[in-house]
C-alpha cells in the first residue's frame, strides 16, 4: 500500500492563525480548547500544532525569559509571553532606514487615507536617525514619488470612489499582451508589495483584479455602475474561470515558495520533501515562463501539452542568446 499523503499547510496560514489567535489567548488565559477551535475555525490539532511552534520563538541565549511559553492542561491554554514583548522596540540604523524608505514611498501613494499619521510616524523616525544618516535622502524619495503609475492609481481611485466606468489599457503578463477593456472598478487594495484593483470586466464579462502599475492609461467613459459587491483586501488574487486548466506540478524544496505565493487547489505533502500542487490556470503561457525560472526544480505532471511547451520556450530562449 502506498504510503499516505498529507496536505500541505501553508507557513502564512499558520503565521496568519497566530497572528489572531495569540493575542486573544494572552487576553483570556485559560480559555479552553474547544473554544478557541469554534472562535477561529480551526482543528484542535492544527491549533496545537501551531502553539507548539512557539516554544522555538524567542532570543539567544534562549533561556527562560527568552523564549514563549505555552501550557496545555486540562483542554485549556495559557501563553506566557517572553520579557522582550514589553520592552521598547529598539531598531538597527539599517533596519530603521529600510522603515523610513518604505514608508516614505508608501506616503506618496495619491489617495492613501493612513497618509497623515504614516507622514507623523515618518518625522518621528527621521528625527531618530537624524541628518547625519539621512543627508538629502529625504528630498530624492519625495522627488521619485509621483509618476505615471501613482497617476494611474489616483485615476482609480477616484472612479471607485464616485462608481464611475474606466476605460484602461492593460498590459497582462499572462499573454504578454495589452487590451483595451471597460472595467467597473470596484476596490483598490494593496497586497504582496503591490496595488490592486478589483473590478467588472465587460470584455471577460467576469470579475477581475488589476495590478495597478500595469494599467497603461485609464479615462472616464461617462458611465456609471452599481457595485455588485466584489471582494478586495485578503482575498485570493486571483480570479477561477470556466476557462482553467488544472496544472499539476511536483516542486522539490527550493520551489516549494510557489505553492506559498500562487494560489492552489490542491497541495499534497510527500514523503521526500517535494510538495504535490494543483494550480488554476486559463492560460498555460504563464506556467511556462514560471517553469522556466524555476531551473529544474519543478516538474510537469499534467496536462503533457505544457510539457512541449517548456520545452519549445527554453529552445527559443536558448535560440536568442546564440
């Protein structure tokens, strides 16, 4: 008999349970078991699978008060916080400068409603590592701030805010391709590092999320629409079709990020450390290209037909730089 195949759990569902499900037991110590599982949706043995990873978090040295602490007694559960939760959060100059580039750019962004107190934040932390470190640093993010992109979002915005009819042009990486297409926009949202936008797409006629910086030019069409209640900030960023192809992959270790950035329908873990993955795709162009950069360390199971068609991308890839 072939030996059983797991579910793969993701690290960022189990880091998302956590996010939520500390905070709350450290607020109701004692809180029992069963409880916790009915409140978060989650098995009793996913929910003490994920407690037991926080006896490994804490600081060197690691002792006593470096480290959480969790005790399960009785079907109830207590989380002991490690002492360095109630000092102040103390920042390298390294680390405090990432914060301060990112935040700068990110306070630029047209129509960001978070701007003023990121902006106060932002003085706070600029005071902190003073001019010595900063120099003009300040002067050349504000400079690079706006753009045909942040243009682009602010256009956006302004439609979902008055539920105005866009006229865009798109450049999709899926088919390397730029259309021309009427969207109902519907909610902007930022997620992975990037601005998006979720909305009606006549040309589809289905639902769509939008990477705003690929949006080439966006005009009002004189229409207006009645939102249908679309879906933006936490859900999946990307949208099934009657159109999607199944595609099974095996990725070994060093791809396993993929079944962590992609959305999936399936993920088996097996014996040998690879990861079993059922990916959604209308278009099998773009599993190609991602196959490509995988290097070796992701297999096609199915359908054959993205096998040849790997294979026929890396001869003309290959064929370019002879």
């Amino acid at each position: 008999m072939p030996p059983e195949r797991k579910k793969v759990t993701r690290a960022s569902d189990r880091l998302r349970r956590l996010l939520v499900i500390v905070p709350y037991l450290v607020q109701h110590p004692g809180t029992q078991l069963a409880e916790v599982t009915r409140l978060f949706g989650v098995s009793e043995n996913e929910l003490v699978a994920d407690l037991q990873l926080l006896f490994l978090s804490g600081l060197p040295p690691y002792g006593p008060g470096d480290l959480i602490g969790v005790d399960i007694e009785d079907g109830r559960v207590w989380i002991d916080m490690a002492d360095y939760f109630g000092r102040p959060l103390r920042l390298t100059r390294s680390e405090a400068l990432a914060l301060y580039l990112r935040g700068t750019a990110l306070a630029a962004t047209p129509g960001l409603h978070e701007a003023t107190a990121l902006r106060t934040a932002l003085v706070k932390l600029g005071e902190g590592l003073g001019p010595e470190t900063l120099g003009e640093l300040p002067l050349r993010v504000q400079a690079d701030g706006g753009g045909r992109p942040a243009e682009m979002l602010e256009a956006v915005r302004q439609a979902v805010a008055e539920h105005e009819r866009l006229r865009i042009e798109y450049y999709a990486q899926s088919s390397a391709e730029t259309t021309t297409r009427e969207i109902d926009p519907e909610e902007v949202f930022f997620a992975i590092g990037n601005w998006y936008v979720v909305a009606w797409d006549h040309l589809s006629d289905e639902e769509r999320v939008f990477r705003a910086d690929r949006i080439r030019s966006a005009d009002p069409t004189g229409g207006d629409f009645e939102p249908r209640g679309l879906a933006g900030a936490g859900r999946p960023l990307y949208s099934p079709t009657e159109r999607d192809v199944p595609v099974r992959l095996l990725l070994e270790p060093g791809a396993r990020w993929v079944a962590e950035y992609y959305e999936t329908d399936a993920e088996i873990e097996r014996d040998d450390g690879n990861v079993e993955v059922v990916l959604p795709a209308s278009r099998l162009e773009w599993v190609a290209r991602l196959l490509l950069r995988l290097s070796g360390e992701a297999y096609v199971l199915d359908p054959p037909e993205l096998k040849d068609r790997v294979r026929e991308l890396a001869r003309r890839t290959r064929k370019r730089y002879e």
